[in-house]
C-alpha cells in the first residue's frame, strides 16, 4: 500500500489494468496538498490520457491495499498494432469507451457543482 503505479507528472510509459486489489487516483497541489479523485479496482485502466494524448501523467495512481496489475507499454502496443489488428482495435475502442465514460462523469460532476 502506498507504491505509486504513476506518479503525477511523469513521461507517459504505458497502460496499467488493475488485476486485484484497489488503488486511488490521486491529484497532487502545488501546494502538496493531494486530493483523491475516485478509488478504483479490478478492471480499471489508467495511464491512457498520457499514453493516447502524449501528454505527462496528469494524476497520480497509488495502491491503496497489496494488489497486483498488469502494464501495457507503448512500444507492446505498437507492436500489438502491427501483429495483431483486430486486437489492438478492440483496445482502442475499449479505452474510447473508458475516456467517454470518464467524461461524462466529469461533466456530470461540474454541473452539479455549478448549481
């Protein structure tokens, strides 16, 4: 608990699925101040706003409890692309989805903070 998968900030590396166990996404103040996000398990992805957008990691990932994980590096994914069409489609249709998900809940969030 408390290992850092992606620390703010960071040069993208790839995307990490969480396969057990739980994690916080975390958003760290220049002040120092970090404050959590949302909290996540099994099945979540991160690492793909970084990864797709080329941009640094723009919140940190820390386990909350022992877990384990598995990681996709960029240069996996290139690869998946070129030996393997089909799956590297259905990824990138998964991870729309994911970022279309994320977005909506974003949106919803603002509006009800702007009522």
């Amino acid at each position: 608990a408390g290992d850092h998968l992606i620390r703010q900030g960071d040069v993208p590396r790839g995307l990490v699925v969480i396969q057990t166990g739980a994690v916080s996404v975390v958003l760290e103040g220049a002040d120092g101040q970090a404050t959590r996000l949302r909290k996540a398990g099994p099945g979540a992805i991160f690492g793909e706003i970084s990864t797709y957008g080329g941009s640094l990691a723009t919140a940190a990932v820390v386990a909350d409890e022992p877990m384990t994980y598995s990681f996709l590096s960029m240069e996996s994914l290139v690869a998946m692309e070129q030996n393997d069409p089909g799956l590297a489609a259905l990824l990138h249709r998964s991870v729309a989805a994911l970022l279309s998900d994320r977005l909506a809940e974003t949106t919803a969030t603002m509006r009800a903070l702007l009522r």
